[in-house]
C-alpha cells in the first residue's frame, strides 16, 4: 500500500539522521548519507506521483499507536497530500544529488549530515499527517531540524541572530496553529482531521481560525509583514538545503494554510477573498522589490520566495473568493493556478539556489558586487541558471509563465463575483501582480548579468572553476523540468485535476486531449495557451533567421576591444554594478517603499579623497512592527525583574492574591 | 508572417521620411531602412574580447521571438491559423523574453553604456508592462476574451459603442507603444552619444548582422504595436476568415492605409515633443498606468449604470 511505503520511506530517513550522527565523522559519510537520502526520497517521489496520477489507489487512512495513548498518530494519504509530496520528494532528490558534489565541499559535515534526511522526513510527516497532534508534532520537528541546519556555520557573523530570529518566528507561528487546531476541535477535542470535518466551526470562529492560520502558516511561508527571519534564515544554511528551505518548506507552509482552510473550515465567506489576495498581492510587490535592493545572491532568492509566496497567495485568495460565491469552475481555475504555481516556484527556486550555491563553492562570494564574467569560467552553471532566471521571471516558454497566465485568467473572471469590494479589489491585484512579475524580470537580469556576465570584478571571479557533475546533474535536471512544464503544461494541469476536484468540488476540462496540446481553461474563444507551438515557432524563427544569414550573407567574426561610443575603460570596476543597476527602480520605487535616502559626499576642489554615494533605505514593517514589540518585550521584562528580588513576606502575599483571584474567576464562570 | 517582415522596416522609412519633411529636410528614401537592413547584414561582426555566447544568441532570439509576437497579431484578416497559440497576455509576454535577452545582452561586454541601457530599459519596462496588461484587462473584460481575434471581433459588434474606458485605455496603450518603441518623449531613436539614450546604449556593442537583426526586430515591434492599436481600437476593414480574395484585399488596403495614418500621426507628435528626462519618464509611464487602472475600473460603474 502507498501510504505504509511512504511510512517506511520516512522510517529509513530518521534511520539515516540517527547512523549519520554515529559516522559523521568519517571521509565516506557525506557520499553514503546523501546517496541514501537520494535513493528514498526517489522511491517516496514514485510513490507519490503514482497515487496521485492513479486516484483510485489514493485514499489510504492508517493508525500507528504512536504519540498520544488516547489517539494514537493517524496519517492519510489523499490527493492533494500526494500532489505535495511530489513537490517535496522531488525537491529533496535533487537537493540530494545536488549533496554528492556539494556536500564535500563542507567544512563541517557533522553538523549538516545528521539533520538533512531528518528536515526531509519531517516536511513529509507533517503532509501525511492526519490529526492535529501528529501534525504540530511533525511541524515542530520540522522547524527545529531546519533551524540546526541554518545553525550549521554558527560561528559565521549575523547566523547566530539569522538563528534566533528564525527559533522566535517558528515558536510564533506554533503557537497560532496550536490555537486554531484548538478552537476547530472545540470542546469536545475531536484532534483527528475526520472528526474536525465532520463539524464544521461557527462563521465567527472561522474567521478566527483563518487569522491563524495565515499567522502561522504565512510566519512559515514568509507573507508579509511575517517574513523578516525568511530572507535571513535561507540563506545562512548551506545551498542546498537553503533551496529546500526555499523551494520546499515554504509548500509545506503552503501545504498547512490550503490543508486548514479548504480542507477542514467549511465553506469560505466572501471577505476571506478579500483578504488573502490582497494579503498575497502586498507580499508578491513588497517581496520583488526587496530583492532588487539586495546585492547578496542567496538573499535575493530568498526575497524572491517571499515574491512567490504572494502569488500563490493570490491564487489561492480568488479560489476561496470564488468559492464563496459558489463559482466552482472558477475556483478550480484559481486552485490550480496556484497549486501549479506550488510546483513550479520548487522547481525553479532549487535550481537557482543551487546555482548559487556552484557560484558560492567557486568563489566564496555570495556578493554580486565581486562577481562578474563567471559565464566564460562556468558555461554549463550560467546555462541553467539563465533558464532558471528566465522561468522565475515569468517568461515563455518556461513554466513561470504558464502559472502566471492562468493566475490572470482567473483574476479576468473576477467581474463575475457578486460582491462589489471584489469586484474593485481584484483587478488592483492583478495590477500588483503585473507589476511584481515585470520587476522579477528586472531583478534577474541584475542577478545573472551582474554575476555572471560582464568582466570578472575581483581575482576570485577571475579565476572560477566549474561546479561538480553530480551538482551539474542536479541543476539540468531542474531546468529540463522548467522546459517541460512550460511547453507541455497540459500533462501537469491534468495532475492536478483530483487535488482540484477534492477541495473546490470541480477540475479544469482534460488539457492533454486537445489538439496540439493547446490549454484552454475556460472556452478556446476566450483564452488559450499552446506553449509547444509558441516554442516551436520561436525555435524556427531563430533557426532560419541564423541558417539564412550565414548562408547569404556573412558570417566573419572578428575580436577586438570593447568599443562602448569610443570611451574605452581599462579596469573593470567601471562595469555597471548592482547598485547602479537597481539605481532608477530604487529611485522610482524605493522613496516611498523604503524611505529611501541617498547622500552624494563629493569632495571640496583640491581634496583628494574619494566622493562617496551613501544609500539608506529602511525596513518599514521592521520600523512599525518589530521594532516596537521588542521595545515592549524589553520594557516588560525590565519591570518584572523587580519580582525576582521580593522577601518571603512578599512572595507569600502574591500567592494567596493568585489564589483568591482564580478563584474568583472560576466562581463567575460557573 | 512574412508580410508583417516586409512591412516593418517600410514604416519605419515613412516616419522617418515624414519627420525629415516636417523639419524641412529632404530626408532619406523610403527604402533606406531595406538598404541598411542589407548593408548591415553583408559586413562582418567586430565583437569585444569579453563578450560571451549569450551576446551571440540574443540577437536571433530577440529577433525571433518578436518576429512571432508580431505574425500573432491579427494585421488585414482576423482567424490566423495560430491565433490560438497566444492570447493578448502571451504577446506582452513574448515581447519581455525578447527583452530580457536583450537587457542581458547590454551588460554582457560590461561597458558602462551596456549597463546604463539595460537599467533604463528594465525600469521603463517595470512601468510599461503592468500599464499594458491593465489595457489588455480593460479589453478582454469588455470583449470576454484575451484573443485579440476575438477582442478586434467583439469590438466590432454593435453592443460596444464608445465608452470612457476605452478611450483610456487607447491613450494608455499609445503611451506603452511610444515607451516600448523608445519613441521621442521616452527615449530618442535617432541619437547616439547622448546621456539620455536607452535603448541605442544598450545595444551601442552590436555590429554587422546581429546589429541587423536588432533594427529589424525594433521595426517589428513598431509595426506590432501600430497593428494591435488598429486591430483593437479601429478594427473596422479587418477581413473575416473564408470572405473570398476580394475581402482580403480590401482588408490589406484598409490596413495600410491605417498603418500610414498612424505613421503620419506618430511623426507629427515626435516633431511637436521635446524628449523628457529619464527620470520624468516614471511619471509619464505611471499615467499610463493610473489610466489603464481607471479604465478597468469605470468599466464596471458604467456597467452599474
């Protein structure tokens, strides 16, 4: 059976974390871990896929007396648990192979090893599990063995407090899921998710749940303004596992809000379409534009994942607007623009780590400002990292488009909803969410033309060598993966059609049965997509423009300097840098964004000394927020450190004042 | 597809032709861009010592891809045989990859002209695509359809009439184009060394046919946006699939016809503008936009009403 395969995947994962701890210590033990871990997660990857493309296999429920005597751990494997699980296997498998060449490269294997398969097993336990306990349990684990990973290199200056902050934001989001489980048991405990389902909470009580729910699953996932650990936490852990932090934790985090809110609240009201795009809108426009301001690699990513948790966000957020209106044909369009989104930003988001990740074993850097020119030392790198850019900036034929379109054409059938705020709201979003896809366009030609294009800016750039073939695998195998997904979309909407069916009560029409495999969601007169044809006739094009040029007209090459209108520089620092890249959008954008201040010191005639540029920008929900809360959390503790220096006298008093209070309290319950 | 190639570069000759006339000038002849489309792709390519593969390939793709993104839009006759390829959103879309390679492109040599093309052009681009998507909402929430064949068909219908929103969004999507286009208010297309320029220093490193293939793809882009302003807003002429050659030779004679009337108008509006400054140009672009928005947004209080 599916499910007790994938139960004994996970058993052999904890197995291997429990045997890495024993050999970390020796040469072979990175090679043996990651191989293994790659050999499992590929046979849970199988398993999932299998059930989720053979729905009459699904549905498998079983009890493990684990856990709670009373309860018990209950795990169920049904579609929309085996679409994620696809998601996180296939992450995990390639961040494995990924592992063979990257792992060596590790200075302390022994704090990495042990905690890799058990993150992995952890993020598969909490899509399988099935009641309330097993699955805070499983969300736990799953958070303490990432935040051992990002605590890998502690000693490495701001890790440590990247590390704190990411253990705070965890204990938060615990917290809220631990209320909301709380109320939608209600009373009677009912913990197992059958028994959640089969009564529903009150409106009231959902919308708490729901404000919850997006505490604790958007703290997770990294939604605005709950994602200042995210962009400092992924990127401190080492790159591989940052792009399963990126691509993947974040799903499951996805994973928990759909799981919550479709799954086990009842119908949805109208105003939680409301809130949760615009929430998501917010997050994908605020997301991109941090990461343009970023010179770091790896931080750049991780902002970018805050950008595509937003737009999953807003997917989602239609879906549940649609669904309250009782649309379920357009639900189902937004689920599955989502939910196709899912798969597509784990895809990409691993592979452009991991090209990080080659980028930061050849060098040592992870600032853009002492790259450049890595393209002529690292060719196959550059490769995919540049369709990786390409697919995370939403451009065809890769696979970003394609969730995107569908995302638009959803956010076009919005008119249809009966309430006016929608009806208003919505097209604003989608106004955010041009906006945001055209800055990720932005931002990535400034990542792979700063880092890789150009002229090399230090001597490390200089010098590169290329990554390993078990990393090369890796990243092609991804960016295979983005190709086809972009030109054959209709295979993976299909696969998605049960999960769809399950939680929005209808599918999009069979995509892979149309001719020349086209996807039309709703009617061909109202929209339609054929990526292949579109690839094909681009790949032409080109061709014959190259065929017929260089067969009648010429094709002599000659070298020579740059020409650059006749002012030839001779170093490379007068490149246009990062900085100076992102100069007009942070001018358009960032005054109001990020309070943007920029200083110009030029010195007096005579003065020697180097004019200087100073740039402040501010984190506003930094500013507003966090600022104050640990202003208040200082305040207090202060005050009731007092406490601690009391007499006897004193203490005894306190206690009998408690006494007679709780007393009181429970005599006016009653 | 092949006409949309023989038109562009034709188009581009009369603007230029006219603006020399309104100036005074004699001007160059018509068929000057064909000659130096040719000229260009005889010589051979001087290529910087830096330069890698990506600055070799990008012309072909941008080439290409918008030579695709052109042979969508419906020009003389709707029903294309692959309009169902790609809708309006698609086409924004294809003209961003080309972009994108080309911005790429910019920075590969690592000059500082490069990079100061290819910034320029991202930010403008930032601005310029939501603003095109907000028209394209406007339209395909007006038509209930992203198809431009069936936008151009709706539009054409009876029950359509002339509203606020459309005229908005036809002023929005000609700010788009004369952004896109890198026409005067936005950036200058006739200039070289001059600080101000966007598009010529990001593509200041090509030479011989790559610089070929660049001219010819920004004379399809021209002819791209003329056609989908005439398809959409003025799609009266546009000749039914299966009317018989009569119909269709009707529909090219009205298409030209349009395309020279928005030729001449472009040309007045280039000579009486000045070029603004950089960073003037958000500003211009988020009107664009604000109107696009508008224009979603009255649709439905007139739809009220």
């Amino acid at each position: 059976m599916a499910l007790g395969g994938l139960l004994w995947c996970i058993a052999a994962l904890l197995a291997a974390s429990v045997a890495a701890i024993a050999v970390a210590r020796h040469r072979a033990a990175t090679t043996f871990v990651y191989a293994f871990a790659l050999g499992v997660t590929t046979v849970a990857l199988v398993i999932a896929a299998a059930s989720l493309l053979a729905p009459d296999a699904l549905s498998g429920a079983l009890t493990l007396p684990l856990g709670l005597p009373w309860l018990g751990a209950r795990f169920r494997l049904d579609a929309l648990a085996a679409f994620f699980l696809v998601v996180v296997n296939l992450g995990s498998a390639t961040a494995s192979l990924y592992g063979l060449g990257y792992g060596r490269h590790e200075e302390a294997p022994a704090r990495v090893l042990p905690f890799f398969p058990a993150f992995i097993s952890g993020m598969n336990l909490v899509v399988l599990a099935a009641d309330a306990f097993t699955f805070l349990f499983a969300w736990e684990f799953m958070s303490l063995s990432s935040w051992a990973l990002v605590m890998a290199h502690h000693r490495r200056s701001g890790n440590a407090a990247a590390g704190f902050l990411y253990l705070l934001m965890a204990s938060l989001g615990t917290l809220a899921l631990l209320l909301a489980f709380g109320l939608l048991a209600g009373p009677s405990g009912g913990y197992a998710f059958d028994a959640i389902r089969a009564m529903p909470p009150s409106a009231g009580v959902a919308g708490v749940v729901l404000a919850l729910a997006l505490v604790g699953c958007g703290s997770k996932a990294g939604l605005v303004p709950l994602h200042v650990w995210l962009p400092l936490a992924h990127p401190a852990a080492p790159s591989h596992v940052s792009a399963l932090m990126s691509g993947v934790m974040t799903k499951v985090a996805v994973y928990g809000f759909v799981r919550i809110v479709f799954d086990l609240l009842g119908a949805p009201n109208w105003w939680w379409g409301a809130v949760v795009p615009l929430l998501g809108g917010v997050t994908a426009a605020m997301g991109v534009l941090y990461a343009l301001m970023q010179h770091d690699l790896k931080r750049l990513l991780a902002y970018h994942t805050v950008e595509n948790i937003g737009i999953i966000f807003i997917g989602l957020g239609l879906a549940l607007a649609f669904q309250a209106a009782g649309m379920r044909g357009a639900a189902a369009l937004a689920l599955t623009a989502a939910l196709f989104h899912v798969f597509n930003h784990s895809v990409f988001k691993s592979l452009l780590f991991f090209g990080a990740g080659a980028v930061l074993t050849a060098t040592g850097e992870r600032d853009m400002e002492h790259l450049g020119g890595l393209i002529h030392r690292m060719p196959l790198t550059a490769l995919a990292f540049l369709v990786g850019s390409a697919a995370i900036s939403a451009l065809p034929p890769f696979n970003g488009f394609v969730s995107e379109w569908l995302t638009f054409q959803a956010i076009l059938i919005s008119p249809a909803l009966p309430q006016w705020v929608l009806k208003f709201l919505i097209p604003a979003i989608g106004a955010l969410l041009a906006l945001s896809a055209a800055l990720a366009a932005a931002c990535f030609v400034k990542a792979f033309g700063v880092t890789f294009l150009g002229r090399p800016r230090t001597p490390v750039a200089r010098d590169a060598a290329e990554t390993s073939s078990w990393s090369l695998g890796a990243m092609f195998l991804l960016a295979g993966l983005c190709l086809v997904a972009g030109i054959l979309p209709g295979y993976f909407i299909d696969a998605l059609a049960p999960v769809a069916q399950a939680l929005a009560g209808a599918h999009l029409p069979r995509q892979h049965e149309l001719d020349w495999l086209t996807i039309v969601p709703i009617a061909q007169s109202r929209s339609s997509y054929n990526g292949l044809l579109l690839f094909s006739l681009v790949a032409l094009a080109a061709g014959l423009a190259a065929d017929v040029i260089h067969r009648w007209a010429s094709d002599a090459v000659r070298r020579s300097e740059p020409w650059d209108c006749g002012f030839p520089d001779a170093t490379p620092v007068t490149q246009y840098t990062a900085g100076s890249f992102t100069q007009p959008i942070r001018r358009v954008f960032g005054t109001v964004v990020f309070r943007a201040r920029e200083e110009v010191h030029v010195p007096r005639p005579g003065d020697s000394s180097a004019a200087r540029l100073h740039v402040q920008l501010r984190d506003v929900p930094w500013d507003l927020l966090y600022a104050p809360a640990a202003g208040l959390v200082d305040f207090v503790a202060d005050h009731l450190n007092k406490v601690q220096f009391l007499t006897i006298r004193a203490y005894l008093t306190l206690v009998f004042g408690a006494l007679v209070v709780l007393l009181m309290v429970l005599v006016v319950w009653q | 597809m092949l006409l949309v190639l023989a038109l562009a570069p034709l188009l581009t000759g009369y603007v230029r032709k006219l603006k020399a006339h309104l100036l005074r000038r004699q001007g160059p002849p018509l068929a000057q861009p064909y000659r130096d489309l040719l000229r260009l792709l005889r010589k051979e390519v001087v290529l910087a010592h830096s330069a890698s593969w990506v600055f070799r390939v990008a012309p072909y793709l941008v080439f290409a891809t918008t030579w695709v993104a052109a042979a969508l839009v419906p020009t003389f006759a709707t029903g294309l045989i692959f309009s169902y390829a790609a809708d309006m959103i698609a086409i924004v879309a294809l003209l961003g990859s080309a972009r994108f390679m080309l911005a790429l492109a910019g920075l590969d040599v690592g000059t500082s002209f490069g990079g100061i093309g290819s910034s320029r052009e991202m930010m403008i681009a930032s601005l310029a695509e939501p603003a095109m998507l907000m028209v394209v909402f406007t339209l395909s929430l007006l038509a209930g359809s992203t198809q431009l064949s069936s936008i151009a068909a709706s539009l054409q219908g009876p029950d359509v009439g002339l509203r606020v929103s459309l005229a908005l969004a036809l002023i929005g999507l000609i700010m788009v184009a004369i952004a896109e286009n890198a026409r005067i208010p936005v950036d200058n297309p006739a200039t070289h060394l001059e600080l101000t320029m966007v598009h010529e220093a990001m593509i200041l490193e090509y030479s011989g046919r790559h610089l070929a293939l660049i001219e010819a793809a920004s004379y399809l882009k021209l002819l791209l946006y003329v056609s989908v302003i005439a398809c959409v807003f003025f799609p009266w002429g546009l000749a039914v699939a299966g009317q018989g050659l009569a119909a269709y030779l009707a529909g090219l004679a009205v298409y030209v016809a349009k395309l020279a009337a928005s030729g001449f108008l472009l040309a007045i509006f280039e000579t009486a503008i000045a070029k603004m400054r950089v960073f003037r140009v958000p500003d211009f672009l988020g009107a664009a936009l604000m109107l696009g928005l508008l224009a979603t947004l009255l649709l439905f209080v007139t739809r009220a009403g």
